[in-house]
C-alpha cells in the first residue's frame, strides 16, 4: 500500500497508516502533511499552539479518539486558521490563564474568530449539546 498524499508513491508507515513516514511527521508535527516548510515562531510549546494542533486533530483526523464528536459532525477548521498558527494566535490571543481553552460560542458552529473564545472549564460546561437519549 502506498501513502494517499496526492503525488507520493512511497510506501505506507503502517498497514493501517494513511500516510509515509515523512507525510505522517509532518502531519504529527504541524498538523499538516503537505507542509513544505514553516515559519519559526517560537511557541512550539505554548498552550496556545497545542490548543490549536489539537483543534485541527480533532477535526481532520478520523483517528482521533474523540473525531466522531468534531470532524466526524462536520466541524470545520477556517482556512486562516487552518494554514497558519500565527493568525489563530493573532485572531485569539494569549490564553489568558491555566485552565482556559479554546470553547466555540456556537457549538454546532466552526472554529473561527467570529465563534471562538478562550473559556474555562465551567464557562464550557454551560456551552455544550443536548445529546439524545
């Protein structure tokens, strides 16, 4: 099996794997598999930044433990977010404190500038779907 990145031909990283090993780093790494190169910010290992990879992971990636409840019900990431970690930083800001995440004001809504905010665990408690029984 060979990786599904448009254009490569190499072999898969795993049986299971989408990708090769380079497509598959970088996508791990930058949230993207087709990243050629990335501008050095700095924040690598902010809260900020992990707030946003992991955004993105949990909507673009059906492996993702919790994609069903994200991607899997068709959030979306915007495309300025998407592509740029330093324009989701520029839109969102610094977290204000330990405890704050990224919370969508509607929640059936995308993640981008005019639905997000950064809010605490309870603030999101108030801010979630009715699931069906």
């Amino acid at each position: 099996m060979t990786c599904e990145f448009p254009g490569c031909d190499k072999p898969r990283r795993r049986k299971k794997a989408r990708w090769c090993n380079r497509h598959y780093y970088r996508y791990r790494r930058y949230g993207d598999p087709g990243i050629e190169s990335y501008e050095m910010h700095g924040k690598s290992y902010t809260p900020e930044y992990q707030a946003w990879r992991n955004m993105k992971l949990r909507c673009t990636n059906p492996d993702h433990p919790r994609y069903a409840d994200w991607g899997g019900r068709g959030i979306t990431v915007c495309d300025r977010w998407m592509n740029s970690f330093e324009a989701f930083y520029e839109d969102m800001g610094p977290r204000p404190g330990p405890g704050y995440s990224v919370d969508r004001k509607d929640n059936d809504g995308n993640y981008e500038a005019d639905n997000c905010q950064w809010a605490t665990k309870s603030e999101q408690q108030r801010n979630k779907r009715v699931m069906a029984s």
